[in-house]
C-alpha cells in the first residue's frame, strides 16, 4: 500500500483514524467512535539516490546592509560547511566540519550552525512555508584574522515523530526538507 506516512504541521496535516459503528437493531441509536492511528514504514537510504553523496558549502564573503544608510557592504567573513552523507537517519549522529574565517578587522560575537525542517503545503495556488530550528548550536567569539574549526561536532537527530521523513510518497501537497544553516 503506497500512502503517505502521518504527519502534521501547523497548516497541514495527514491523519488516519479507526472509525467504529455499532449497529444495534435493537435501540434506536447506534454507537460511533474513532480512534487517531499512526501510519509509519521503512524507508532504506540506499534506495535513494544522492544520499550518500558528501556535501560541501563555502562562503567566502557575508553581505548585510548598515544600519543608518541602508547600503550593502561586503566583509570577508567565510565560513565552510562539510558533510560526510546527505541522507540520515533518526537517531543517527550526523558529523560535521564547519571551519569559520575572520579575515575582517572586526571581532565577530559567534556563529551558529542551525539544522532545520521547512514544511511547505499548497493546494492550488495557496502556498504556506513554515521553517522550524530543529538544532542550534552556538561557537564562541572569532577574533579578527583568526578562524575558528568547531573540533568533533556532530548532530544528534532525533528520535520519534517529531522528525518525520522528507519523503511523504504518496502526497504531493505537503513537501518536507531539512537544512543546515550557518548564521
């Protein structure tokens, strides 16, 4: 049977229930009740394409606007982002390189690494986006013209259905994907 695993989110959900009907010919009222039931399967990495491809990220230079002007400047703040795989499992820890360079004259505060779900459902031409930081995690102060390489650092992804899968066959309204940030 090819449907899609349950889910839910705050503009869409997939939910299955047991509906019970208790005809009684005797009495003139019959009996009704549900029950929510969670639909889950397998899903084998392997079969998908690309999961085990490494993935590397690179920036070389943060753009912002100033505060009182409104221009854009450029300052060469880069960072480096490596993954061993870019499909995981629940439960699984995911390791992960993340060099940050400070090739400015100023101090930066901190970089955070954010691992994110962003839900998208539409139907017709409604489309709504919700983002949700799964995992964050914060480096300490980079000062000018050093760099900083966060040392043993991995993910832990978590357990249960509070993640649910990226792939939810069977359903094309609902369309679920993770992200890594570097903030």
């Amino acid at each position: 049977m090819n449907i899609p695993w349950s889910f839910s989110s705050f503009y869409g959900n997939i939910l299955y229930f047991i509906l019970v009907k208790l005809k009684r010919s005797w009495k003139h009222s019959d009996l009704k009740t549900d029950c929510p039931v969670t639909v889950s399967g397998i899903l084998d990495l392997n079969e998908i394409p690309g999961t085990v491809n490494q993935i590397t990220a690179k920036k070389c230079q943060l753009q912002y606007k100033t505060k009182w002007t409104g221009t854009l400047k450029t300052i060469p703040i880069g960072f480096e982002l490596k993954l061993n795989q870019s499909g995981f499992a629940v439960g699984e820890n995911v390791p992960v390189y993340v060099c940050v360079k400070n090739l400015s004259d100023q101090n930066v505060q901190h970089c955070t690494l954010v691992f994110q779900r962003v839900t998208t459902c539409q139907v017709r031409n409604d489309k709504r986006v919700t983002t949700d930081d799964i995992i964050t995690i914060t480096s300490p102060a980079v000062p000018p013209g050093q760099y900083f390489v966060w040392q043993n650092l991995s993910l832990q992804i978590p357990n249960g259905s509070s993640l649910p899968v990226c792939n939810l066959s069977g359903c094309s309204l609902i369309i679920v994907e993770y992200r890594i940030k570097v903030r």
